[in-house]
C-alpha cells in the first residue's frame, strides 16, 4: 500500500490505494469552501485542468462534484499542462479564486493527484497550506439545491499561454524564426501534447514529434531524466534535430538534448535560461538548494547575486516575486520565468533557449560548453515510512566538520561539493543529492553519504 502525499502542493498517491474518487470529492469540496471563505466572491468559480492520465477522468468528475456541491463555478480547460492552469487562474477575467490540476507530475501512470492552486495563479503558501488541511475533516459546508455550482468549458487556455510566452519582452521573435530550427520534441504523451508542438511552430521550428498523442499511456518512464530520455537522443541524430525537448506529463519540467544527440543534464535548462536572460536583465537568481552551483558562477559573471530557498517551485517562485528576480527555477528542469508566470514552466524554457541560440548563431553543445560543469549524483532512499524521521535525524551528524544548512531537510556544505538530504514531499522515500567537481567525486561521496545514513549510531 502506497502512502498518500500532502504537502504545500496538494495531495498525490497511487490511484485506487491511497487517491480515490471519494478522498478527491473531499478534498476538492473543503478546498473550493476554503477559498470561498477566503475570498468573498459574490460568483465564485475555480479553474480545473488535468493531465492525460487514464485515471484523469474519473478524479475529474470526482472533483467537479466536489467543487459545484459547495456552491462554486467550475471552468473545466479539459487537458492542460499544470503552467496552462496556473496561468489561467491569473489571467482569468472574472478573476477565480483558485484551481486544481489534476496532475501526478513526473510520477509513474499509476499514480495521480490534485495540485491545488491560490486566487494568484501559485501553489498555496505554507502558512495557507496549513490552514487548510486543518479543515477537511471538518462536515462539508454543502450549497442549497438553489445555490449549486455550473460547469463550463474554456477552450483556448493553451492559446493564452502561448501568447504570453511570445509576448516576453526581450526575446526576438523574428531572430528565432530565421533560424528555423528543427526541433525533435517528446511529450511522453503527456499534457504537453496540446501546447508544446504548436508554440514551437508559432516559433517558426520545423517539429519532429515523438509520443505526442495525449494517451496517459507514457512511451517510456514519465520523469524527463538522461536515462529515460534514449529515444529522444536517437531521434534528433536520426532527423539531425538542431535541438531536442523533452516534457514531464504536466509540462512544468523540460529536459534538452544537444545537436549531437546526447543529453546536457536537466540542470542546463535553467542554467541556460539564466545566462540568456541575465545578457538581457539584471536582477537576482532565485534557486533552490539541490541546484547546481553554477548558478553561483553565472551570477558572478554578471554582477547579481543568488537566493537559495527550500526545495518546490512555490518557494522559489514566491520568494522571486519579492526579490523582483528576473529569472530563478529549480535544477529538476523547472525554468520560471516571472514575464510568463511565477511557475514552473517548460513552454517558457524552449523559448528562452531557442532565444538564446538565435542570438548566439551557435549550437546548444557549444552555449552549455561554455557553463561551468559541476557533476551531480541523486540517489533514493527506499525505507520503511516509521524510520523516515529516525535515519533525518541523523543526517546532520554524518560529517561534524562541515558547515550545515538546516533551511531544508540539511544540505552538509564543503569547499566546491555539498550533500542534500530531505524527505521528498511527492513519494514516501530520502532523497539524497551530491554535487561536485567530477563525477567519480559525486558518485563517492553519495554513496559514503548513503552509507554513513544507514549505518550512523
């Protein structure tokens, strides 16, 4: 039995086991009468999207009961990336005053999930979180019969979204479509299939695209990593591809693979997306703390500054918006550029990339040759659920020289090379993250880290 997953997010678990149509009507219910008290809204209405897994289509009926029963609108945008969705809660006219992606982002197609989105088109702030999942165990405040909330459909959610990534201010539209480059992309027959094609045309690429029907049926394992990635490294060889793209099932995280057919890393799409923005604006970068410290190399060449916060785009993003960050996101391939919106968002990295590499007039190998190269290690630690807080607790006592970072989980600081050990808020397991100057220093060092974990008394 898989265990359910509550964080500042939402809530996600395997369907049928710990997601059920019953617990989604629940949660659903308490969060639209949750911003209902919030907000005051005399026509209250909430946005729901979701991605295009199979089990999709019952959580969304599920969750639009929940949602009308209360007495709010629902404006259902069918299949839509989880940026799609937030940025139609923004953008919407008669202002919702919040959403829900049905989404299990990057996790296998047994899984799914609710992501539940504020009035401002962001995930929830801690201190919102908290007061929420206090009340659903409370009696659902249902409507009268007078009062029931009404679904509509919006068609044209994805068409808004690719209108404010063409409208980023100091991106050239006309440079980018002279090159007319050729882009191999894979959706994983994710949501990204609805937007991520037609954005790369608008962009004037010629688009090979591989698994690009919205099917639920993932063409290979759904997380946008190197090792899940081969058929897309074939591909742009074989149609000698300028570039390839890659998205997780929702489209918050995009994944490159160079000219030469080969992966760069999911760290280079921000990391790229930093330097070409940075040539354009100044302004402070905003990361988490498991991404790469060649943010901290870029920032130098550029005279700025950069922010660490704790792992999930929500921090990030909100502490971006007060810092007036013009470019930040998380290493996992989540660029967020604010012109767009304060979210992950792949459409917004190819973009910017494609952006760069106009400006530029030279291939991707070259611009990610040009970056500082760090190298990374990740492992899982699959444990039992009762010895997650019993093996953290011993984290920041496995190296008692090093300088220790408690803002998440603990990250154990050396001179150019750092451990980050935190509970994964999506999946009941220790994630251990390394970087440093090669890649056998990174490898030894995980597994020494893993090691003096497991074995620590």
């Amino acid at each position: 039995m898989s265990k359910l997953m509550m964080s500042v997010s939402g809530v996600r678990g395997v369907f049928g086991e710990t997601i059920t149509p019953d617990l989604v009507f629940k949660i659903a219910a308490h969060f639209a009468a949750f911003l209902k008290r919030k907000n005051k809204s005399e026509k209250p209405y909430m946005v729901v999207g979701r991605d295009s897994r199979t089990t999709g289509e019952a959580l969304y009926h599920a969750v639009v009961s929940g949602i009308i029963s209360v007495g709010v609108d629902v404006q259902y945008l069918g299949i839509a990336t989880t940026p799609t969705v937030l940025l139609s809660v923004e953008l919407s006219e008669n202002k919702a005053i919040g959403g829900i992606c049905i989404t299990a982002s990057h996790n296998p197609a047994e899984w799914n999930a609710l992501k539940l989105v504020n009035q401002n088109g962001m995930f929830l702030f801690p201190e919102y979180a908290g007061d929420f999942y206090k009340s659903i165990d409370n009696p659902i405040p249902y409507a009268s019969w007078d009062k029931m909330g009404k679904v509509s459909h919006y068609d044209h959610s994805a068409d808004d979204h690719i209108k404010k990534v063409l409208e980023i201010p100091y991106i050239s539209l006309d440079k980018i479509r002279s090159k007319r480059f050729r882009v191999v992309l894979d959706s994983v027959n994710g949501a990204g299939c609805v937007i991520s094609k037609k954005l790369l045309e608008k962009l004037g690429c010629d688009v090979v695209e591989i698994n690009g029907e919205a099917t639920g049926f993932f063409a290979h394992t759904p997380e946008p990593l190197n090792k899940n990635l081969t058929q897309l490294e074939e591909a742009v060889k074989q149609y000698k591809g300028d570039i390839g793209f890659a998205t997780d099932p929702d489209g918050d995280r995009l994944a490159i693979v160079s000219e030469k057919g080969k992966c760069i890393g999911e760290e280079f799409s921000l990391l790229l997306a930093e330097k070409y923005v940075l040539s354009k604006i100044k302004g402070p970068i905003v990361t988490n703390l498991s991404s790469s410290m060649a943010s901290e190399d870029i920032a130098r060449e550029n005279g700025v500054a950069v922010t660490r916060t704790a792992v999930g785009e929500i921090n990030v993003g909100k502490t971006m918006k007060t810092m007036k960050s013009p470019i930040g996101g998380e290493g996992n391939g989540g660029v967020i550029c604010p012109d767009v919106h304060y979210t992950r968002d792949a459409m917004a990295g190819m973009a910017l990339v494609l952006a760069f590499m106009a400006e530029e007039s030279r291939p991707l190998s070259d611009l990610v040759m040009d970056i500082p190269h760090y190298f990374f290690a990740k492992e899982k630690l699959d444990v039992q659920s009762d010895q997650l807080d019993e093996i953290m607790s011993r984290a920041d006592k496995i190296y008692p020289d090093a300088k220790i970072d408690y803002t998440d989980g603990i990250k154990i600081i050396f001179e150019k090379q750092w451990v980050h050990i935190r509970k994964s808020g999506t999946e009941p397991i220790i994630r251990v993250y390394v970087e440093a100057k090669t890649q056998e220093l990174a490898d030894q060092l995980c597994a020494q880290s893993i090691k003096k974990l497991l074995e620590f008394k």
